[in-house]
C-alpha cells in the first residue's frame, strides 16, 4: 500500500489484509474519524496492538490513527516510525 494513501480520508475503519507487506509512510496520516486499525490474521509482516499498526515483532510502532485519544506503548517498542504521529503534531502546534 503506497505512501499517504488513505491521507486526510474519513476512514472508520482499517483493517490490513494477511497479503499486505508494505505499507508506505504516511499510510494513515490525517485520517481524524480512524480510531482504530486491525491486521489480519496470518499477516507476516505487521501486528496490530491497542488500535495502532506495528511490525511482526511488535518492536516498532508505524502507524497510529489519528482519532486514536489515549496510547500506552509496550516495553518492547524500541522504535517509532518518523510519521507516526504526524497529526498530533499538528494539532498541538
């Protein structure tokens, strides 16, 4: 899935196919109505945790939704991705 393709869509709801191996930066940026994303079972390449999208290991946090209010990391989360939270920026600025 290409970089910033569901930008500034009003999406609901998200969920990764098992088929999906790449998602490009800036997937779900600006995407306000989306709470929350799931991932597929038999995905290999990325998990989905408390609404949010991280890779397989559950190491690196990639993607989180813009409407999502509160977010608690694991303490296996070593990594974010550089915009992975590019609307809270902007809301707080």
């Amino acid at each position: 899935i290409g970089a910033h393709a569901f930008d500034g869509c009003n999406l609901t709801a998200l969920t990764t196919p098992a088929a999906v191996t790449s998602l490009g930066a800036g997937v779900i940026n600006n995407t306000t109505a989306l709470a929350s994303v799931a991932v597929e079972s038999g995905n290999t390449a990325y998990t989905a945790k408390g609404g949010c999208i991280y890779n397989a290991e559950g190491t690196a946090l990639l993607a989180a939704p813009s409407g999502i209010r509160s977010l608690s990391l694991d303490e296996t989360v070593t990594a974010t991705a550089a915009d992975a939270f590019v609307i809270y920026l902007l809301l707080l600025a």
